[in-house]
C-alpha cells in the first residue's frame, strides 16, 4: 500500500473526496477500491490502476487460538512483525513495529540482535493496524487496542509514532480510544518529557528490567546513557503531567535480575509512584536464562508486600506465545492461513 499519489490524483475532485477514501480505508477497511462505491466509477478505475491498497501480508498461526503473528513485508523488501493477540475479555489487541529492527541491543531480545535498519513511516505503522483490521473485519470484529511492543523503540521514532497514534485515535478513522493505545520505551528520557507536555491518556509502559544502572547496563546498553535515576524522575514527571499510572515492565532473566534482593531494590525505587509492574518471564530461545517458577513468584511476593501492584499480562493461560518484543512464538509452524 502506497497512498503517496493519492493527493495528486484528487487534485481536481471535490475536497470530501479525501474523506470519504480516508473513511473507506480507515474506517471502512477497504480491500480494493471497487468496494469503495461512494466513489465514482471513473475515479475507481483510475485508483485502481494507480493506486495499490492491498497489503503484502501473511498470517502465521500460533499453536494456541488466541495470538496470531504477521510478517508484513514492505515496498523495500523489508519484513516487519506484528502480532494480533485475542483476549478471553473480547479485547483484540495488535502489537505494531515502529522501527524495523532496533538500535538499543538489549540482550535478551530478538530485534536487539537484528541491529538497527530504519524508522517505519507512518503509513507503515499503520499498514499493520489496517492489516488485522482487514482480517477481522470477515468474522464482524475490529481491533479494540493498540500496543506499540513490536520492533523497536516508539520513541526513537517519535514524530511518525505520534502521528500514527492521531490516525488510530480519530473518530472518523479507527477510532481507538487514547486510554486503549500504549506505547513501551525503553527509557529515552527526553522523549518521555516531550510526550508527558502532550498531556495525552494513552498508556506510557517503561522497560526497566533492572533495581539499578549496574544490572541495567549489563542487559540494556541504552542504560549507559540513560541513568536510572533520571529514569525514575522523568516517570514522575510524566505521572504529574498527565495523570496516568505508568506500567514498568520487568523481563526475569535467570541469575541476572531475578533475585529477591532485586525485587526489594526495585520496590524501594519505585515505591510511591502511581505505577504497577508487569513482570515477563523471558521467553527466549536461551534456556538459561529462563527464571524459575520459584523466582517469580518470590519475585512477585516481594513488590506486592511492597504495595506495588504487579501483572503479568502477556500471559495467557499457561501459553506465552506471542511477547511482544520479540514477537517469536515457541514452536512456529509456518502453517500459513494466508
Ligand atoms: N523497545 C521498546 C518496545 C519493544 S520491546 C521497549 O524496549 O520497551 C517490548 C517489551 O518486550 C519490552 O518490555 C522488552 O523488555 C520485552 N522483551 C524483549 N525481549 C524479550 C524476551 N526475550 N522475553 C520477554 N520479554 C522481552
Ligand atoms: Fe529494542 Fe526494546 Fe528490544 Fe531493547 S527490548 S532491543 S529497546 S526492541
């Protein structure tokens, strides 16, 4: 899909023309732009043969009904991930890419080790939203929310992430409300003072993975340039600005950051912030650094006596298939639907 001749082609059409295609594809999720019969036919054609709005997508099942993963390759061959997750509570969640690949190395995570290739354009951000959209729009669904926990880091591709969040949350396109879209960081904190000035309701999550810089910078090499407490100021500043309970997401990587005396660490840092933390066993290919059913729990035990609520929320039932992150399910089948 490219829209970018789009504004030359309705040079000389009336100005609702815009609307009504951003309504037929945004809104309408249009596959062709025969299906698009508010237009008329002439337009069609021309659309037709200039402009292409089919996504180049297929759909890789995972073992359990309730994720299903995309590749989405992109007018430069590039492939991007993407991951439609279906709650038991009806919430259809999709976990967009806004980078393909990413520039941080955490060590745990897949993209990390993919190196750094290119920001996604807005468009490309959408592209994934749209493609899912598609998808359940053939059994009377539509997605309900928005996650940016797919490749690479939200806020080191800023501008397009923002825009992309307007075109998800306008009435007259997906209509997805702020309080339903998240955006993960792994901490750059001048982006997060730009966001928190924006005084926007989505839902801001931090990786911060670690109790301290040590531990940080051994797993997040991002962490030397962005010390903790500084961390922990900027979330404050964005809990004062907008009002919103920030989530910390914590991956347990065995023998690393999975120890009880961590757990005390991170709740005395955190501790009277408006927070909650997510903790996310790893689920990587490295068995090693799988925590134990033990540790998590203690783990868990000591931020709640705490007071610090704690989730697991990419957990469904005993199937973790579809982290985002890394967006690798653990026994892929390649049983393509598409
Ligand atoms: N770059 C952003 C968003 C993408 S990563 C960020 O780092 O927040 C989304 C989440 O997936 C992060 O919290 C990250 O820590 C987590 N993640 C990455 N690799 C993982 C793995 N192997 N196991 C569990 N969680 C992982
Ligand atoms: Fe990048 Fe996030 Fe992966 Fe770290 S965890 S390498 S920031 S995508």
């Amino acid at each position: 899909m490219n829209l970018s001749k789009l504004k030359d082609i309705l040079k000389s059409e009336p100005d609702f023309r815009v609307r009504q295609i951003e309504k037929a594809i945004y809104k309408d999720f249009c596959e062709n732009w025969n299906e698009v019969t508010t237009l008329p036919l002439k337009l069609r054609e021309i659309l037709n043969k200039e402009i292409d709005i089919s996504i180049n997508g297929k759909i890789l099942k995972s073992e359990g009904s309730d994720s299903l993963k995309a590749l989405i390759k992109l007018d430069d061959e590039i492939t991007v991930e993407t991951v439609l997750l279906m709650h038991k509570d009806g919430r259809r969640t999709v976990c967009v890419s806004s980078q393909a690949g990413c520039a941080s190395g955490c060590i745990f995570c897949k993209t990390g080790k993919l190196g750094f290739k290119r920001n996604l354009r807005v468009e490309e951000i959408i592209l994934q939203a749209l493609f899912f959209s598609r998808y359940l729009k053939k059994q009377n669904m539509r997605i309900t929310n928005v996650v940016f926990m797919g490749m690479g880091e939200p806020l080191l591709n800023y501008d397009n992430v923002l825009d992309s969040i307007k075109i998800l949350n306008d009435k007259n396109k997906f209509d997805i409300s702020q309080r339903k879209i998240s955006v993960s960081t792994c901490g750059i904190i001048e982006k997060i003072k730009l966001l928190a000035e924006k005084k926007l309701q989505i839902n801001l999550a931090i990786s911060i993975n670690a109790p301290n810089d040590n531990i940080r910078q051994k797993i997040m090499p991002i962490a030397y340039k962005y010390q903790l407490n500084e961390l922990l100021s900027a979330a404050n500043y964005y809990i004062k600005k907008t009002n919103r309970r920030i989530m910390f997401e914590y991956v347990l990587l065995k023998g690393i950051n999975d120890k009880s005396e961590y757990a005390q660490e991170l709740a005395k840092k955190i501790k009277g912030l408006l927070c909650f933390v997510n903790l996310i066993p790893y689920n990587g290919e490295d068995q090693n650094k799988k925590p134990s059913l033990k540790s998590i729990n203690e783990f868990k035990e000591i931020l709640l006596i705490n007071q610090i609520p704690v989730t697991q929320r990419y957990r469904f039932g005993t199937d973790i298939k579809a982290a985002c992150g890394q967006l690798v399910f653990l026994k892929e089948k390649n049983n393509y639907l598409k």
